[in-house]
C-alpha cells in the first residue's frame, strides 16, 4: 500500500511560515504530492485536483483543510494523534475520492495525570489542555488557536476612515470514556472559522461587511469487543461547511442588505467489524451511510427606505442525495516473504431520480527478497460522486460543493502501483522506488468562457432566470504517471528525507481545447523536498527545508482581437475577444524556496519550555502566484508580469510545555 505515516513530533521541528506547526505542510513535502500556488487552500495528488482528496478527522469528513486562503491548515498539531496518508493501493474500507486518503486522528486525552500545552506565535496563540475527568476511567480533550492581528490593529484604526481585520480560529475537543473492558466510547469534534471583515461609519451612514468560511464535524464512536478476536465500531458522524459574504448599507433615508453563501452538510452513520482469524490474518467488513445537503448558491437582498415599501428577495439552490457503500477487506500476511491485502467495496450515490452503484475492486501486495528489500504492487479503483466547482485558476473558499446528477456523472479512476523499498541498516536509511499509472474518467471542468460566478443566486434574482450549473460544465479523460523517490533516516542525531517525483498529467475533453489533449495546472513535471534535522543535544536543534518544483500551465492570453457583433436586441456592436492559443501551452517560472530554524529546548521541573526561531523563503525567492499584463502608455506594448507573494518572513515562537 502506498501509505506515509507522518511522525508528529517530527512536525515540532519542521520550520514552516510564520511558526505555524501545519501537518500539510508535512505532506506536501512527500513525493507525490504538490502543492499550488501559494495562494491555494488545495494540493494535488498523483495528478489529482484538491476536491480529488479525502480528508478525515475521527471518521468525519473535512471539505475545507485550510485557514487563511490556504496558508495554514485547519489541523493543530498539537490536538493529532497520528497522521496517515494514502495516495494509491487504496485499502476497501476507504473511497469516495479519485487520489488520496488522509487520514487524521485525535488524542484520546490523558486518563492519569493533567497536561498542556501553550504556544504564543507572531500572528496566533494556541492552547491545548488534556486530562483524566475521572483518573483511570474518562478522559478529556481541548485544544484551541486563534489569530490576534485583527485586534492588535483595531486600535490604529476609527470607524469613520473604516475599520478593517481578518482572523481565524479553530477549537478541538474529544471525550473518552472506558465504560468496562469490552465497551469504549468516544465524542469529538472540530470547529473552525476564517473571516474577512471591514465596517465604516461616517456622517450618518454606516457600512458593515464581512465574508466567512468554516467547518464543523462532530464523531460519537462506540468501540465494542464481542471476543478476542472480533471487535467493532460504530459511528455517528456530522460534518459541515459554508462559506458566504453579507453586506448591509444604512442610513437616515433607509438601508440595503444583500449576501451570497453555498454549504454542504453531511448526517451519517458508519458500522466497522474486524475478525482476526489469527495474529497474521484479519478480515474487516463495514457499511457507511451519509446523506448529503447541497446548497451550492443563496443570496437575499433587503431593501428599505424611509418613503417606500420595503423589496425583499432570496433564492437558493438545493440538492440532496443519499451515498453509502459496503466494504470487505482481507489483509493477510501469508508468509515470512509476501502479505497480500485483497478487498471489495460496492457503492451507491441517489441523486434525484437518478442512482448510480459502482464496484471497486482492491488488490495490494508485498513480496519480501531477503530481509531487506521488499516489492510492492497494487491496483485500486476508485469512484467519486460530489464535484469542487472552482471558478478561478487557484482553489479558493468561494468554490461550492455540487452532486452528480442525471446530467453529470461520477468521476472514476483506475491506479496501477509497483515499487521496491530496501532498508540500509549501516547508514539507518531507508529508500523507496514507485512508479504509478492512473487514468481517469469523467473529470468535471467548466466549459470555455463559463464559470460558477456568472450564474449566482444574485444573477438569478436581477435577471429571473433559471440556468444551471449543470449547462456551463463537461466531462473528459486524464491519465497521469510517474516515478517517486524517498529516501528517508529516521533515527540519530541527524535525520530527515530527500522526496523526489518525475510526472506527467494530461486531460482532454471535447469541448475544450479543440478536442486536443492538454496539460492541466496540476501538471509538475520535477519535484523535490529536501529536509534535515539534526539535533547536537537535547538542548537546541537545527532544521532546514528546500523544496523546487517545476512551474506549473497558465493560460495566458497571446493577442487581442476586436470582433463586430450584432443582435436582435442591442443592435451592431463591437467584443473585444483574446487568444489564449492552446491550453498548457505556457508555463510559469518554477518555485523554490529555502526555509530554517532553530529550536533552543530547556527541561523544567515540570515539562519544558521551547523558543523556535525560523525564517521562511531565506534567500527571497519570488514564487510565481499570479500573471497579468501590463501595457506601456506610450508604445501600446504589453509585456507579462509575475506576481508574487511571500518573500523573505522571520518567525518566533514560545512553546511552555506542562
């Protein structure tokens, strides 16, 4: 199986921006994996979009993972227990997505004794506390973070000239109760929030808008043992997200409010049983239901005046359907030499009047030549039936979750995997080899010059119409493969990893590109990630990270044209049309960058106490993040221009550790 599991107290010593600990971060520097822009709250997996991976928090499911535009990750560290991630060889008990599973799971809390931990960063401070309720028996959970930039501004500013600010929080808390020694349960839950706000007043008049986005998940789980050998779980699981804009206008004469949002909510129920029919052999079976709610797009306006009759609007989309699926999985190590893991899953999406059921074939397997190297195969296909809408070229909280329907079709992918991994005890080393083909079918992208914004609930509201989203979007093929290098020392006074991918991804679709075959924005052809750390004493540890990438495929616009036109309607006129040439057709500069820090570490009577100074991007690279063009007054020339972002940023951090 392709799996990584991330060791987090290795993430305590990552340098990353502005000291915030961010467990994807981690593993955007894994091969296989890329991150977009920086300006991107996704990553792309083995030629995957984001909305192509699977995030799960304690059997929930997350559909936004980030904070800041992308920045930062919605997942504390410091509330993590393990970390894994999948990205082919996908074992039966897990789906629903085309390219990767993550897979994240939270302390149980500390049954025995109280302990926390508390971190003040440049931009956010965190707090995590954990312990026994009662000692031996039930445990709790809580951890929290939140950014303070918005309120160490706010008193530099007055309402009159406006006052502005962003923050974000998030809170973590898990409950964890023995009840006796074959009955266990456990309740957790995240809750998390971005928002972007300004407000005015001035003369009379006032001006209030904010723009939002966030997540909330809540797992009850009931861990019961039937005997030694068979054990089960069973789950009830609601997980959310939204995202949406309001904006109110008021003064003596009467007031104007107006706003926009989309949401996905999911109510579901799983049920997990393992047998194990001796210590090298398990057999594990389970069933899953959810029922998802679409909102993909709302607005309202409100108008008021002092003279008139109020006029009032709303319109929203909604979509419900009912997904679930069955798995069986058996994971066995036959000898010394080759364990095999073969699985079934079957799955159901009900959409409307249309239900769609797929069968997933798994098979993954490992060969043992010696006691030190292993060879690795596998084949999984994969079915995925709720789509990401972006309307712009990086991933942004604007982007609403939409169903497949009778008009549009699941995703479907197919991955073949083959690998070898050899450890190299003299140098404690361990290297890996893999090199993967994925196709992939009915891939969802909106058609040319279409895009989720030009038909909003407002625009519907203005112009009364009734278009769907289902008209501006079209399904084609992609295919995308590679080989990946990891090189990874675990132990000693200095570890770390060189993670190197060569890939290839391309899409092609019939109503795009004249039918021609493209390079899609995921498309990298070379990525590397280079991390050390080494540790002299337990007092002070030094780190470092750089990582390259290849630039990624920009539509770019090559030449202006000025078109005549003429309608029934408007009469003869003139539309400027642009020439972008073929899609993927120009490429940014590539990105790379090199981080540090250093950790300084003293043991106190209880626990200890941690600064961390780190500097992002050293020698100020300027990452590409977005083109434009710029047109010189005098000659009517155009050259293009890079835009970048985040350059050379200095962090320090307090941890006290009790």
């Amino acid at each position: 199986m392709s799996a990584v599991s991330v060791p987090i107290g290795q993430l305590q010593s990552i340098p990353t921006l502005l000291g915030e600990k961010d467990v994807f971060r981690v593993l955007q520097l894994l091969p296989g994996v890329q991150k977009g822009s920086e300006l991107s709250s996704g990553f792309y997996v083995r030629g995957g979009s984001p909305d192509q991976n699977l995030i799960i928090l304690d059997d929930a499911v997350v559909y936004n993972a980030n904070h800041l535009f992308g920045f930062f990750s919605v997942f504390n560290g410091d509330a993590l227990k393990s970390v894994e991630l999948f990205k082919g060889g996908f074992p039966a008990r897990f789906g629903e997505r085309l390219s990767s599973v993550t897979v994240l799971n939270m302390k149980d809390g500390n049954k025995e004794q109280l302990r926390g931990e508390a971190g003040i960063g440049l931009i956010s401070s965190r707090l995590t506390l954990e312990g026994p309720i009662k000692k031996g028996k039930s445990s709790f959970l809580v951890s929290g973070r939140r950014t303070y930039i918005d309120a160490l501004m706010r008193p530099l500013m007055s309402a009159d000239k406006g006052v502005g600010g962003y923050y974000f929080y998030d809170l973590n808390a898990k409950y964890n109760a023995y009840i006796n020694e074959n009955n266990r349960f456990y309740l957790s839950g995240y809750f998390g929030r971005d928002k972007l706000y300004a407000f005015s007043e001035n003369d009379g008049s006032k001006m209030d808008a904010s723009f939002g986005w966030g997540n909330a998940t809540l797992t009850a789980r009931w861990n019961h043992i039937f005997g030694k050998n068979v054990f089960s779980n069973t789950s009830l699981i609601y997980s959310s997200y939204d995202s949406g804009f309001d904006f109110a206008l008021g003064s003596p004469n009467g007031s104007f409010k107006t706003g926009a949002y989309s949401s996905i909510r999911d109510i579901g129920g799983k049920f997990d049983l393992d047998y194990s029919l001796a210590s090298n052999h398990f057999i594990r079976t389970g069933v899953r239901v959810v029922s998802h709610q679409f909102k993909p797009s709302g607005s309202y306006y409100d108008l008021r005046s002092s003279s008139g009759n109020p006029t009032t609007n709303a319109v929203e989309e909604k979509y419900n359907s009912l997904e679930s699926n069955l798995f069986v999985e058996d994971d066995w190590k036959i000898n010394n030499q080759f364990q095999v893991n073969m699985g079934l899953r079957v799955s159901s999406f009900l959409s409307g009047d249309k239900n769609y059921w797929n069968i997933e074939p798994r098979l993954s397997a490992k060969y043992m030549l010696g006691n030190d190297v292993a060879l690795k195969a596998s084949y999984a296909r994969m079915n995925q039936y709720i789509h990401l809408l972006s309307s712009a070229g990086v991933s942004l909280p604007t982007d609403v979750w939409v169903p497949s329907t009778g008009r549009v079709r699941p995703m479907q992918s197919d991955q073949i995997a083959l690998g070898v991994a050899k450890d190299l005890p003299e140098y404690n080393l361990t290297l890996s080899l893999e090199g993967y083909y994925k196709e992939m079918n009915d891939v969802l992208s909106f058609k040319d010059g279409a895009s989720f914004v030009g038909h909003s609930s407002s625009d519907k509201i203005s112009n009364n119409e009734n278009h769907s989203w289902e008209s501006d979007v079209t399904t084609g093929q992609g295919k995308s493969y590679g080989a990946e290098l990891f090189i990874q020392r675990k132990v000693g006074k200095f570890s770390g990893w060189l993670g190197y991918t060569l890939s290839w991804t391309k899409y092609q679709f019939e109503e795009l590109n004249f039918g021609k075959a493209f390079y899609p924005k995921q498309d990298c052809r070379h990525d590397i990630s280079l991390v050390g750390i080494y540790q002299p004493s337990p007092k002070i540890k030094f780190s470092a990270i750089w990582v390259y990438s290849t630039g990624f495929p920009v539509d770019i616009g090559r030449a202006e044209y000025t078109i005549q036109t003429h309608s029934p309607v408007e009469g003869t006129g003139a539309k400027k049309v642009i020439d972008y040439g073929e899609k993927g057709s120009f490429r940014a500069n590539a990105s790379h960058r090199l981080d540090i820090g250093t950790q300084f570490i003293k043991k106190k009577n209880r626990g200890e106490r941690i600064w961390d100074l780190s500097i992002y991007n050293v020698y100020s690279n300027r990452n590409p993040l977005m083109h434009y063009q710029e047109v010189d007054q005098t000659t009517g020339n155009a050259t293009l221009q890079q835009g970048s972002l985040f350059q050379i940023i200095p962090s320090i951090t307090y941890t006290r550790k009790f």
